[in-house]
C-alpha cells in the first residue's frame, strides 16, 4: 500500500487508506474507539441462556409488568435492590441468577434485561409502546445514553423493522426539530444518544443474516439526520464525532435498497466539508476551545481521515465501474481549485488514496468512458505545480493512476510500456521535467476518448486566467504539448477554440498569451480549414478581440496562404438574393470573410500575404460589391466619413468599398489609390449606376502604374470563364483597360488574348459583347492603328499652333482618348510638343480651359515613354510652381484636376516624400497643410529656390485674388526660410526684376498685397547688400 503525507509535519508521516485491525473490532463493537458493553455484563453473559429460558416462560402480561418496573427504576435513577423487589415476576425472572440479596442491580444489566425481554416477545405493539417510553428517558447520562443503545441493538435483533422506524421517527422529529433551532441551545446530549443508538442498530443489521434481503426504505432519512450533526459541529476536533457518524453512514450505505446519486452526493459534500474545511495540521491543536484534558487531536484527525477514506472505497466497491470513480472524484473538484493550500493538500491526498486503493484492490467490472474524467485529469495536472510539495507530489501520482485505470480497461500493451516510463521519469531529477510532460502527454493523447481529451483541454484553458503564474505557464504549455503531438481530432477544434477565445481577454501574463497564439498556429496548421470557419463563427470580425487568433494563424508565410486562400473562397460564396433572408444579410458567410480581409489588410503580420494574393483578393472585392448592389445591401454605402474620428460599424456594401480601397493604400501601390482619390474616383463605386465606370477608371490607373498587371490579367482570363454573369463584367472591363499597359505583351500573345476577347462575344450581357469587341479593336490586337493615330495626333498638335485656336475643350479631349488608345505604343516626340502648348493654357480665363490643360498636361507626363522622360521631367519642374498656386484656384474642379497632376509631377521626379504629400492635398486643410506641401515642394528641389521665385513673382499680377495671394505666401515664405541661398543663388538682375514685380503692389487696392509690399521691401533691401554679382 502506497502511503500518503499527512497534514501535521510533527504527526507519524502516513495514513492508511484502511482500518486498522482495532479500529475494525470498534466498529464491530458498535461504537468506534469505545466499547458501549462493560467488562462485568460480559462475565455474566454465561448466565445469560438461562435467564432466556425463564423469560420465554412468562406471560405477555408479566412480560409487560417487568418492563414498567425496569423503566420506572430507570426513570427514577434508582437501583433495584433484591430485597425491595416486591413483584414476583421480577423475583421469578431473576432468582436463576443467585444474585446475592444487597447486590444491586446495574443500570446497565437492567437495559440488557429489558432488550432481552423485547427481543423474546412476539408482541409488536408492546415492543413498540415501550421502545418508545424508553427512547423518550433523558439522555443526560452518558451510562444511560449507552443502555438505551445496548437495548435498541438487542431488540432489532429480533424486531428490526419497529426498531428501525422508532429510531428514524426519534431523527426526524426530535433531532431535525432540534438542528434547525437557534446555536444557542444546541441539544448535543441528544444527537451523542442518537448516534448512540445508530451504532448499535447497525451493529445489530451486521450480525443479522437476512438484512441484505430487507428493504430499508427509511435510510436516506436516517443518514438525513447523521448529516445533520456533522453540518453543526465546530470547526475544531475535539472528538470523534465526525468519524463515528461517517462510519455509521458507511455501513447504513451497504443497505438495500442502494443510495440514489442524490444522496451519496449530500454524504459525499457533507463529509468533504466537514473534514476539509478544519485548520491546517499545524493548527488544529492550537485552534481547540479549554477544555479539562486535551484530546490528540492529530490522532482524531487521523481516525476521522480514515473514515472518509473508507467511505469511498464502500461507494466504489458497491459500483465498481470507471463512471462511480468519475463520481467521486467530482467532489473533489471544488476542493482541488481551492484558494487554501491546506484544503488542496487534502483534497490531493484523498484522492491519491482512492486511486491507489483501487489499482490494488478493485477490478473495474464495467468498462466505461466518461468525459468528466478528462476534466479531473485536468484539475490533477494542473497541481504538479502547486506550492506545498506534497500536493504536487499526489497530484502526479494520481494522474498516473489514473491512467493506468484507464490502459487496464483498454489492455493496451503498447500505453503500458508509456506509463511505465512515466514512472521512470518520475522517480528521476527534476531537471528531466519537459521530457517527463512530453511522455504524460503522449499518454494522455492515446488513453483519452475524444469527449475526455476535449474535457481535459477545456480544463487547461480554463486556469489560463489565474493569477498564479507557475500554473498558467504549466496548463499553456502543456496545451501546446498536446496539439503538437497532433492529439486533437477534427471534432475537437470547435470546442477548443471557442473556448480559448473566451479565456483569451483574462489572461494576465503576457508569456501565456504568447504560448496560447502558438498552440492556435498549430491548431491552424493541422486544421486550417475548421480553424479559420470556426474563428469567422466567434463574433463579428471588427471585434478588436478576435484579431490576435488571426494574426497567429499567419505564424508562418505557408499558413497565412492558406488562410488568405480560404477567405477568399468563402468569399466567393454567394447565394442567389431568392434564397437569402434580406432582413440578416450579416449571416452570410461571404461578408464574415469580407469583413476578416478588410482586417487584415491593416495587420502587419499578414502584409506579405496580402501582396501574394492581391490579384485574387481585387476580383474577389470587385465581383462582391456588385453582388451587394444586386442583393440590394447598399444601405448607407455612401454615409462614410473618413474625416471622423468616431468608430460605427461599417455597412456591407462600405467594408467591402473600404477593403478594396485598402487593398492599394496597405501594399506599395498607394499611387493607384491616391489617382482614384483625387479624380473622385472611388465615389464612382458607390452606387451601381456609375459601378462599371469606376472599375475601368480603377483598371486604367493599375494599368498606368503597373500594378500587378500580369496576377490581375491572369485572374480575369479565369473570372471571364466563369459562370457568374458578375464575374464576367468585372473581367471584361479589367481586361479592356489593361491592353493599354505597357508591359502587356510580356505577359501574353496577341493571339491569346484575341481567343480569351472572343469569348465574350456571344455572352448574353450586352456590356459584356461591347467590351469584347472594344478590346478586339484596341491598337494592341491592330498594331497598324498606332500608324493612323499619330499622324492624327500631329495635325491636331498643328491647331495648337494657331492664334486663337478654337474649341480647346473638345480638342483637349480628343488628344486625351488619342493618349489612351495609343497605349503601350505611346505617342514619343509628341509629348513635347502637347507639354509646351499646355503649360501657357494653365493660365487660361475660362476655367474648364485651365482645367482640361491641367489634367491632360498629367498624361502626356507619362505619354512619352523612357526615351523622352528626361525632357518631360523639364517640363514637370516648370509646371511645379503653376500648380502649386492652382491648387488654390477659385473654381474647385480645377483645384482638383490641380492635386491630381501636381501629386504625378512629384512621381516623376521621384520626390522622397510622395505618400506623404499625398495625404495632405487628400485630406490636408489650412495653413498646416499649406505650409507641409510648401516644405515638400522646396526641400525636393535643393538649388532651385530662385527659380520658384522668380516663376512666383508673375502671379502677383494674376486676376485671380486665390491665386495673388498664394504667390504673395510662397514668396514670403522663400524669402524668409530661404534668405541664405537666395543671396548665393539670386543676381542683381534678378533683385531689379523682385523689385518691379513687388513695386506694382505698393498702390493696389487689396490691403493685403500692400501689407506684403512694405514687409518685401525690407527683405529686398537686406538682400542687395548680399548680392554683388
């Protein structure tokens, strides 16, 4: 028998999960730790038969006058003297016994009689009427207590049914009553007689042969009463109360009928309570009232620990099956958690004791599987790292035990050598701790049914918000064991899951969190498909709270694909608007992966990903927001504002808008955003009406910059074929612009691309046959067209040349298109030439003049191709100061078309802050912004400080106040940042040129400009004295 360490460091070291043979013959005395019979009763036990003989004689009649006579002594607490006994029955009954004629008789002897007298009698009324006027004597006495139980075990030797119903009437109306009353006037007298007389009733049930074919209906209030007293006594030991009432409840639960669970649970809550509950061993004695003599109390606590023990192995020997164990071992469970170490320690200990009495003494006959037993398991492993060593100590044995219950049901040859080194390891240093967990958990993963290994994890994740660390860093740890060891089956994923996610905002150390994010890129890895189903399933995917399970899963670049790549096909499924519940379009499954992309668009850890997959992720956006426009979720499309710093959830339609925006602005092809941004362009994916022109618009920027040309072409070739009419619009118009690109024949035939273009043709959408046929006629599958459209191109430029050349606006827009359909060709020398006749008509009277040059000047920038991209990098720097003054233009669509040429000016000459000059003609407003794009500009053009000056200083004379002014700020601002190389960089010439311009405005009409007359003045002076040259 494997012993167990005790509470009190100073008591003997072990405990015995059995009685020992003493203790044993107590209880069969009736009444542990005491006799209740004295020494002389036994010596007259020889005159006893003959005393029975006479008894058997005598009448019902006499019977009945000696039993009023023994009680009426009783009650008078008198002793009989044989020369007072004046009834000759008495004399009768008693003169076998040659008692001498001054002894008196013994209250002792005299219950003895009297249980004789009601064993023989076939009375049951009588046996009834005076058991009853004997149970309602005082129970002052202890002598007395003792008698009246010795009577009721004689009497239910014979009798056991009345004595047995007299006695759970005394429980349930005298003790009950009494238990329920006030602390103050506790009735201890009574419930010491009342156990009394328990015990002797089951010593009697014992010694009768037939009990275990009687039905003893009255003992779940009987053991009602016995819980009773154990529920008031104190919490100190001073007795042996406790162990006597649970070793009645023991033999009392041997009865039949058996105990309902219901019961056994009250016995089982009652007795862990009792005992668990008491001080530490090491307080115990100091924990005791006064008392006259002070008991042992490490001795009691002994005996009383031992009761319990033994009233475990009586349950489980009546059911010897896995699913009792189970049972048991779930009272435990509050105790195992227990905040107090000393209630753990035991806790620890009890089971310990119950596990190893099992192995060594019971045969499980029924083999079984309960869930529960992994929760238990998880409770045990998680004490390995409790403080107080014994409890580590029993909560590691007991884990083992337990398997080895469980590879014994199962007679798995192969778990038996895992166990067996198990306990190698266990005996072994510390230091092999990871090793000894490796082989406990491999055992665990291979003895456990599913529902217990989901039970155990759960229990795991459960401890992962305690505040204790070593405990947190063990269950973390040991979860990730157990996946690593790929011990979790597909069923399993769900629950684990779910139930991370739920400890995952109380864990504290942030360790633990660390480890928790690596067991879900296991779980990801082996389970990448339930994984990511089940994390879409949790909440809604802009909780901040479910993002670090996405970012685990994108542990590795492999698995973040595979994620990406689920996303994106969840995304694409799209049920017909006649089969969906418009009313909850958020159950779709398509806009929880909508919503999951747009996340991770702005997620560092997915960033690369998000690079890998942008071809499908753009179609997969483009194709979902006209699917939207279809199911009619466009709701508050267009109730965005990006200036607004308060967060509201994002409708379908405008996450999904968000997300493709996003898509550019996250990945290194912002520039596309930014075009769309400043052309107004995404407001055209706002409503389905203008949806086509914003994917071509889209297409021809991608197109322009090169954005993934060759990913996003592949991609439509494969949407075009699709069977999804959305599919095929969203190809046709992406394909259509990107024959413009210029780097399209690297990446496919004119022969490939006529067959995919064909295809189109016969579709049944009409956008879709124009497209096609658009494309089939573009100058990429015509080369000779390029020939036709250039020489257009020159007598167009011809009508530049004239004085007053007529309807520029419609020959501005027929460059434009020119520009477009040339494409991949370009339009070579010509770009110079539109550049030079543009730049003068920035300065036009009529507005949508001035607004037309500006804009095409932005694509003739980019018309000209490699060869002549020095000369039209000239051409952009003498546009630089123009635009900057037109951004403050009166008329707003030529500040627009201003920021979008301005923002491609500073691409090509490859300024070093272009996203961020970007952001402010996006977004940026007043001085700040002014002042922010004044920096860019200048510090982007080192040297050039007196040319901007002298460009600047035509505008002081510009009609356009906006305009005046702007050019009055720059020239200031020049003046005043710039003054050190301006003297180095400015002549006289150029100061007599300052002069004249500023002169002007000494007799202008705007305050303003005058104010800047008189503050220039000075600043010209002090340059004079600089300038010599």
């Amino acid at each position: 028998m494997v012993a167990a360490p005790s509470d009190d460091p100073h008591c003997p070291q072990w405990r015995s999960s059995c009685l020992s043979p003493t203790e044993e013959q107590e209880q069969d005395n009736g009444q542990p730790g005491r006799a209740i019979l004295e020494e002389p009763l036994k010596d007259r036990l020889l005159q006893e038969e003959a005393l029975v003989d006479k008894i058997r004689t005598m009448s019902v009649l006499e019977k009945n006058v000696v039993l009023d006579t023994i009680h009426h002594c009783i009650k008078e607490q008198t002793q009989l003297i044989w020369k007072e006994v004046a009834d000759t029955g008495i004399q009768e009954l008693l003169a076998p016994l040659n008692l001498e004629l001054k002894q008196p008789l013994e209250k002792t002897f005299l219950f003895h009689v009297f249980g004789l007298i009601l064993r023989e009698t076939t009375d049951q009324e009588l046996v009834r009427r005076h058991l009853a006027d004997l149970l309602e004597l005082s129970h002052q006495s202890s002598s007395q207590r003792e008698g009246i139980a010795a009577t009721i075990g004689i009497a239910s030797s014979s009798h056991l049914q009345a004595v047995w119903a007299l006695l759970e009437h005394l429980g349930r109306t005298r003790f009950l009553r009494t238990a329920f009353m006030s602390p103050e006037c506790p009735d201890n007298i009574l419930k010491t007689s009342f156990l009394s007389a328990a015990i002797m009733l089951t010593k009697a049930l014992r010694q009768e042969d037939g009990t275990q074919s009687y039905k003893f209906t009255q003992i779940p209030d009987l053991i009602q009463c016995l819980l009773r007293i154990l529920q008031k006594e104190p919490n100190f030991l001073a007795t042996l109360f406790r162990q006597k009432v649970i070793l009645v409840i023991v033999k009392l639960s041997s009865l039949r009928p058996s105990l309902k669970p219901m019961v056994k649970s009250q016995i089982l809550q009652t007795c862990l309570q009792t005992l668990f509950v008491l001080p530490p061993g090491e307080k115990l004695k100091s924990c005791l009232p006064l008392l006259d003599l002070a008991p042992d109390v490490m001795a009691l606590y002994k005996k009383s620990m031992q009761a319990l023990d033994l009233l475990l192995q009586s349950f489980l020997s009546e059911n010897k099956s896995m699913d009792e164990m189970c049972f048991l071992l779930q009272h435990m469970q509050p105790w195992l958690q227990s905040d107090k170490s000393h209630e753990r320690k035991r806790a620890a200990q009890t089971t310990f004791l119950l596990l190893q009495y099992t192995v060594d003494y019971v045969t499980l006959t029924e083999e079984a599987t309960p869930s529960l037993l992994g929760h238990q398991l998880g409770l045990l492993v998680l004490l390995w790292r409790d403080k107080d060593l014994v409890t580590r100590s029993h909560s590691r044995q007991s884990v083992y035990l337990l398997l080895q219950l469980l590879i014994q049901q199962k007679g798995s040859t192969e778990q038996f050598i895992l166990l067996n080194k198990m306990k190698n390891f266990e005996a072994k240093a510390r230091r092999q701790s990871e090793m000894k967990c490796y082989n406990v958990v491999k055992a665990l993963n291979r003895s456990l049914t599913v529902a217990q290994h989901t039970q155990l994890i759960l229990t795991l994740l459960e401890r992962l918000g305690s505040h204790s660390r070593p405990q947190c860093d063990l269950a973390s740890q040991l979860l990730l064991l157990l996946l690593e060891d790929r011990g979790v089956k597909t069923e399993q994923v769900a629950e684990i899951l779910q139930g991370l996610f739920q400890e995952l905002s109380s864990v504290v150390f942030k360790g633990v969190l660390q480890t928790m994010m690596k067991v879900v890129t296991v779980l990801g890895t082996q389970y990448t498909q339930e994984t990511v189903e089940v994390i879409l399933s949790l909440c809604h995917p802009s909780e901040r709270q479910v993002l670090p399970l996405w970012k685990a899963l994108a542990g590795s670049s492999r698995l973040a694909r595979r994620v990406l790549t689920l996303l994106y096909a969840k995304l694409k499924l799209r049920p017909a608007g006649e089969l969906l519940r418009l009313s909850q379009p958020e159950e779709l499954i398509s806009l929880l992966a909508l919503g999951t992309i747009y996340e991770l668009l702005y997620t560092r850890e997915y960033k690369a990903t998000v690079r890998w997959a942008f071809a499908g992720i753009l179609v997969g956006l483009l194709t979902q927001l006209r699917y939207l426009f279809e199911l009619g979720a466009a709701d508050g499309i267009s109730d965005y504002e990006e200036d607004v710093l308060e967060v509201r959830p994002l409708s379908p339609c405008r996450t999904c808008l968000e997300a493709l925006k996003g898509l550019f602005w996250t990945t290194s092809y912002w520039e596309v955003f930014a075009h769309l941004k400043l052309l107004q362009g995404w407001e055209l994916f706002e409503h389905l009406e203008t949806y086509t022109e914003g994917v071509t618009l889209l297409a021809r920027a991608m197109a322009h910059y090169d954005c993934e040309v060759k990913a996003v072409l592949g991609q439509a070739v494969i949407s075009l074929k699709s069977s999804e009419e959305r599919d095929n619009i969203v190809a046709i118009l992406i394909i259509t612009e990107f024959l413009n690109s210029q780097d399209l024949t690297q990446y496919v035939s004119r022969r490939t691309m006529d067959s995919v273009l064909s295809l189109g043709l016969n579709h049944p959408n009409q956008l879709v046959r124009a497209m096609s046929l658009k494309g089939l006629s573009s100058t990429l599958m015509h080369p000779k067209k390029v020939v036709l459209l250039r020489g257009r191109l020159a007598g167009l430029l011809d009508r530049f040349g004239k004085p007053e050349p007529k309807d520029l606006m419609g020959l501005m827009e027929i460059l434009g298109d020119i520009l477009h359909h040339l494409g991949t060709q370009g339009v070579g020398a010509a770009s110079l030439k539109m550049a030079q006749h543009l730049l003068p008509l920035f300065e036009d009277e009529q507005a949508p003049v001035r607004g037309g040059a500006i804009s095409l000047f932005g694509d003739v920038l980019h018309s000209g191709g490699m060869k002549y991209r020095p000369e039209l990098k000239t051409f952009a720097f003498q546009a630089l100061v123009p635009l900057l003054f037109h951004l403050a233009d009166p008329c707003p669509d030529v500040a627009m078309n201003t920021k979008l040429t301005f923002l491609r000016c500073a691409i090509l000459l490859k300024w070093e802050f272009r996203k961020e000059l970007f952001g402010k003609l996006a977004w940026g407003h007043g001085l700040g912004a002014e002042n922010d794009i004044f920096i860019y500009m200048v510090e982007s053009n080192f040297g050039s400080y007196h040319q901007f000056l002298m460009q600047a200083l035509h505008y002081l004379a510009s009609p356009h106040r906006n305009l005046r002014r702007t050019a009055m700020k720059f020239i200031g601002g020049l003046l005043h940042d710039y003054f050190t190389d301006l003297c180095f960089s400015l002549k006289k010439g150029d100061l007599n040129v300052l002069r004249k311009h500023v002169e002007v405005l000494r007799q202008d009409p705007d305050s303003m400009s005058r104010r800047f007359y008189h503050s220039v003045l000075e600043d010209i002076s002090e340059l004079s004295q600089f300038v010599t040259h």
